[in-house]
C-alpha cells in the first residue's frame, strides 16, 4: 500500500480520530468519581451506636458466652468453632497462633475486626453472630490463656473511638499504595482507566504533533528557541521534583523506624513523583515535534494501515 502515500504526498487529510482522545478522558474521569464514590463508601467507617445493653454483656458474656462460641462455633447460624482453625488453646492451626500473639495484644480491636469482617481463609461473622456474641467471643480471645491485650476490653466505645483514628500500622501498609481491602471491581476500573487515560494522552499529543490536518510524508522538524527553552526548563523541572521525591521518601523512611511511627506523607510522595513522570512525559514530547524528524502515514481508504 506504499503507493498510496507517495500519491497523497503534499495533499492535506483531515483526521477524522480528532475526537476520540477528549472522548476516553471524559470517559476516565466519569469512571474515576465512580470510583472514588466505590472506594470511599468501603472504607468510610460503619458509624457505631453505643448500646449501654451491649456494653454491659461485653464486661460480663465472654468467660462464658465467648468461651463457647469459641470452642463450639454457633451450628443453628452456620458460625463455625473458631477453635477449628486457632485451635482450642488458641495454639494455632490453619488460622494464626492467638495466645500470646503481639499483632492482637497491641491492638485488641483487631479481634472484633476480624470476627466482623473476616480474612482471606477466615469467614466474617456478621450476619450470623449476634453483636453481643461478636463482642464476648472478641474479648474471650483478647483474655483467654493469659492474654492481656490494650484496651483489655472491647466495647462498642472503643471500636467508635478506633473506627475514627486509623492506627499507623494501617497508614504504614496504605501508604505503600495498595489497601488492605482493595476488591476485583476497583482494580479492574483502575485498569480501565488508565488504558483509557494513556490512550487519550497519547491521542491528545499525536493532534497537537501532527495537527487536524494530516500532512503524510517526511518531516523535517526545526527547533526554535520556545521550544528549546520549553525543553530546558522542563528537565529542571525533572530534577527539581526528583530531588524533592528523594528527599521526602528519606524522611518516610526514617519517620517509619522512628518510636512512634510518623505517618509517610504519601500525598507528596506521590506527587513529586507524577510530576517527575508527567514532565518527562512533556521533554519526549517536546523531542518528537521539535527535535526529531518523522514521517506521518495515514491510513488508505479501505481503512488499512499502510504497511
Ligand atoms: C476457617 C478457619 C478460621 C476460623 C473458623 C476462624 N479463623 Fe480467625 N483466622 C483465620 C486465618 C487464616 C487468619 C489469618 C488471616 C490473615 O491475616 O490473612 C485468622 C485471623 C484471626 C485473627 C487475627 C490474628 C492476627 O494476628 O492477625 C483473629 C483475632 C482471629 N482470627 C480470631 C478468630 C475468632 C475469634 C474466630 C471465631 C469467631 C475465628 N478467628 C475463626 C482462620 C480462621
């Protein structure tokens, strides 16, 4: 089909794919705030109503009510023995070793999170346990076998009060940019997304490189002063914002080993970071209209690309 470029050369073609970039960045966007309202709804925290009743039974169900639900599971709901996978003497067995273990001891609400919501091979119970029962089985494994955990008892206080301060343990796993909850629908939007975004960029640079009109043939490109400018100031801006992104992760990291841990600003991380990538984004740009020769090829009219 080269015959076909060489006849067109000279001749001006209008793009009919114009469009289509604004297109999938529309389309981005729209799937982003449906994303942030998916994302928001799942970790906003379940507000907590601080029943007197509950809390009461928390202090006195669990040496008997939790022992039980432990050892035997609950069959008229379907809850079954947690002891099956801890472990009788919370020994261990499929699920983790539970006396003595330090990830629950330091942050009793843990149990009531786990008893509630599950974790990959451990089944949630809510919905089958009764609150009370969910709070005497979650104090029976904070207390059994010499436990003795922070807060040592958990009422529906204490998880509203951890429901609205996320520990640092969790900031510490969050800011490594993959939460703990993420679920199939979020990632397969991200994906969607950023196909869509990288598309429309893309896109966008080609009509702004190769303008509405189509020019097929060689071009021989010319820098001019703006643009080199634009290209100078544009790696400073590289190393100005790769230093910054330097800088701020040596004082995440030493802020994590620190006593107590100081939340990473992964807002700035992230941002010096996009931006390193966004501007070298801008510098391969620059280079391909203004410094780099190139041939545009359009498509011949049966629609096929010309090889
Ligand atoms: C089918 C097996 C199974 C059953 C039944 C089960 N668990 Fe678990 N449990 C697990 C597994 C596996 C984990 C580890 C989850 C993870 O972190 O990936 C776990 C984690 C936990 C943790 C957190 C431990 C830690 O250090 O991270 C607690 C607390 C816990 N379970 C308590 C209970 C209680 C209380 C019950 C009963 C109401 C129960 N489990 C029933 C398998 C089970």
């Amino acid at each position: 089909m080269a015959q076909n470029i060489i006849s067109r050369e000279g001749e001006n073609v209008e793009r009919n794919d114009a469009v289509m970039p604004t297109v999938a960045i529309v389309l981005s966007a729209v799937m982003f705030i449906i994303l942030l309202f998916l994302f928001n709804s799942e970790t906003a925290p379940e507000p907590v109503t601080i029943d007197p009743a509950i809390t009461a039974a928390a202090a006195k169900e669990w040496p008997v009510l939790g022992k039980s639900i432990f050892e035997n599971g609950v069959a008229a709901v379907g809850a079954s023995a947690c002891a099956g996978c801890h472990g009788l003497g919370g020994q261990g067995g499929v699920g983790p070793k539970l006396a003595g273990d330090q990830n629950l001891l330091q942050n009793a609400v843990l149990a009531h999170t786990r008893v509630v919501k599950g974790k990959g091979a451990m089944p949630a119970y809510e919905g089958k346990l009764k609150d009370n029962e969910i709070y005497a089985v979650s104090n029976y494994v904070i207390n059994a076998w010499g436990n003795k955990a922070t807060p040592p008892l958990i009422t529906p206080a204490v998880i509203a009060a951890a429901a609205s301060t996320i520990s640092p343990e969790v900031l510490k796993n969050r800011s490594r940019l993959v939460p703990e909850e993420i679920k199939l629908p979020e990632i397969t939007l991200v994906t969607f997304i950023l196909l869509c975004l990288t598309y429309g960029l893309i896109g966008l640079y080609s009509v702004w490189a190769e303008g509405e009109q189509l020019h097929p043939g060689i071009h021989k490109t010319r820098s001019t002063p703006v643009a080199m400018l634009a290209m100078v100031s544009t790696l400073i801006g590289v190393m100005f914002f790769g230093v910054l992104f330097a800088r701020q992760i040596l004082v995440d990291l030493a802020g994590w080993s620190a006593d107590p841990i100081v939340k990473p600003d992964v807002t700035a991380e992230g941002f010096y970071a996009a931006m390193v990538v966004i501007l070298l984004g801008v510098a391969a740009g620059l280079y391909k209209k203004y410094f780099m020769d190139s041939e545009v090829v359009i498509e011949d009219s049966s629609g096929e690309f010309p090889w």
